[in-house]
C-alpha cells in the first residue's frame, strides 16, 4: 500500500493542530507554518491543485 506525501503531511497538520494551542512554542509554530507551505506547494503541482486554482479563478472573477 502507498500513500501520498500530500496525504501524509495532510494528517501530520490535522493531528498537530488538534493540539491545545496554550502549549504551543515559537518553534512549533514556525513548524506548523513550514509544514503548511510546503503541503500548499505539494498540492499546487498536482493536477488537484491545478483545479482548485481553476475554481479559484473563476469564484474571484465572478465577484469583480
């Protein structure tokens, strides 16, 4: 069985997230804010990301 990079790293945010946030340090959130972007670059190169950059696209034109 294989599983995605996208989708792990998609779970590794969901559990750190669930966290208490009072317990959080400047490095866990400079973590959590790395972890984000690079889920958001791994997304954006995948045809997935690419149609929810379409969706994007048309949801701001539609209100201009």
């Amino acid at each position: 069985m294989t599983i995605s990079t996208s989708a792990a790293l998609a779970v590794i945010i969901l559990i750190r997230l669930n966290r208490r946030t009072e317990a959080r340090s400047r490095a866990d959130e400079r973590l959590m804010a790395f972890l984000c972007i690079v889920l958001g670059v791994l997304i954006a190169a995948s045809p997935w990301g690419r149609t929810i950059l379409r969706l994007v696209g048309v949801v701001t034109q539609a209100t201009l």
